[in-house]
C-alpha cells in the first residue's frame, strides 16, 4: 500500500514528530539529550530555516520548524540519519531507531502556531514527567523563560515573542500566562497502548513489569545489573521512573545497580 503523501503547508511551518523504533527509547542518558540538540544546532548553521520549539521526551521528539529555502523532509533526514548514527555507535547496535519516517501536520495561522508551541512545551507534564513546564529541562519552554541555555542559536523565540507585543519584557509575562492556560489543543502525539499506560503500584507489579520486559527482549536481570545491555536498562529505569511512585532507592534495589544511575535519568 502507497504512502499518504505528505500534506504541505503553505505558511512553510510544521509540527514534526519522530518516535522510537518498536516504542524504544531514543534517549538513554542526559548526554544523548545533548547530542541531539547538538545536532539541531549544527544542522541549522548556515541553512535558511527556524525551529521555534522542541521537546525531547525518553521516546520521541517534538519539534516546531518553519522550512525556509529546505524541504521538512530534507532538514529531518539531516537530523535524523546524524542522530541515528551517534546512538547506534555508541550503544553498538544496528538497525533502524526511529518508527518509519517522521509524523508532520501543516500550521496554517498564527493562533494555531501559539497553540503548538504551547502543546509542545506542557508535553512532559501532560505525561505526568514534571507538574510545570519550567521544570522540564529538555524542552525549549526554558530558554524562552530564560532559565536554560541548551537552545541558543536554534530557538528563534522573536518570532514568536513578537505575537504576544512588541515589548520583550510585556512579551515574555504574556507568553507564561498563555503557556498555563487550560487548553484543549490537540496536535500530532505519541499514544502508547493500554498495557504500557497502566500505572505500576507497588513492588510487587514493578517485579512483575520488569519480568515481562525482560522475557520479551531476551534479557536477565544480571545483564541489567553487570550493564551488559545498557539500552534495555535505562529503557526500564525510565519507565518505572514515570510509571510508578517509588523512590530511587526501591527502583535501585529490584534492577540492582546504583542509585546514582537512577538519579541522572530523567
């Protein structure tokens, strides 16, 4: 069966999404996080596009971009086949780590602009991952409040900004209280299924999920505490980090490995 063709947008600006192969994460480490902004910002030197927002979840990426004189699927393969290639030799693995190619929809007017970008930024806490969106630190939403840094030279936050007054300061006071307003955008996500959304209650389910998990990768629980595969273990970390209430120390105890590993991830 053909693919649907790509619907194009006449205002050049996309919401662009790329999620993991099979549900896996892309990000294992703050490092990996990094490299990927990294890699926004190297793509984006010398090419006539911007990027007003992203956000980078354990699983897949969210991305505002205006094209310019590049195609969306010319500047994503760039970033893509870049990426791709850090995790794979880092983590010595072969084979495809996003799920097919990536998901777009066209933003036709300002107002639905202001909208993605809000929906981009509250991502994580609409995942239950932080509670405000300024908590969350691979997201854009802290360098246009001003309290991170990873986004200069690849957030073109005056276009955006400039919606809200001409004033920076009036602006930026404008754009947080439209950033917590009670919305119901709805753009392009990531859904997982019922199975993988259920929330784990105590250890005893904890045990039970890190089993299955294990049983359906072909993996012990002492690959995951020698490191032996450090993909599947940082996988599992994480899901029990969103999934579950438990403390890093009960998290450290059932996987076996330090807490200081638990305690990076996020």
């Amino acid at each position: 069966m053909p693919r649907e063709s790509r619907k194009r947008s006449e205002s050049k600006i996309y919401h662009v999404m790329i999620r993991g192969n099979e549900r896996r994460q892309i990000f294992l480490d703050d490092d990996d996080k990094i490299r990927f902004i990294d890699i926004l910002k190297e793509k984006k030197q010398n090419q006539n596009y911007s990027i007003y927002a992203y956000c980078l979840m354990a699983n897949h990426v969210h991305l505002l971009i205006n094209e310019g004189d590049e195609t969306i699927s010319q500047i994503m393969k760039k970033i893509n086949i870049s990426y791709a290639y850090y995790f794979n030799k880092k983590y010595g693995r072969v084979g495809h780590l996003f799920q097919d190619r990536f998901k777009s929809e066209a933003i036709e007017d300002d107002g639905y602009l202001l909208s993605a970008v809000r929906y981009i930024h509250n991502n994580p806490v609409k995942a239950n991952v932080v509670k405000k969106a300024e908590a969350y630190k691979w997201s854009s939403y802290g360098f246009y409040v001003g309290k991170c840094h990873y986004a200069k030279d690849i957030i073109d936050e005056e276009v955006i900004l400039g919606m809200f007054s001409c004033d920076r300061e009036k602006a930026l006071e404008l754009f947080k209280t439209f950033s917590r307003q009670e919305n119901q955008d709805t753009f392009i996500e990531y859904k997982e299924d019922e199975k993988l959304n259920k929330t784990i209650q105590n250890e005893q389910e904890a045990k039970e999920y890190i089993t299955e998990q294990l049983r359906k990768h072909n993996v012990s629980l002492e690959e995951i505490k020698n490191a032996s595969n450090i993909q599947i273990r940082n996988e599992l970390i994480m899901k029990l980090k969103v999934k579950t209430s438990l403390s890093v120390r009960q998290i450290a105890e059932i996987l076996g490995v330090g807490r200081n590993i638990i305690q990076r991830m996020q």
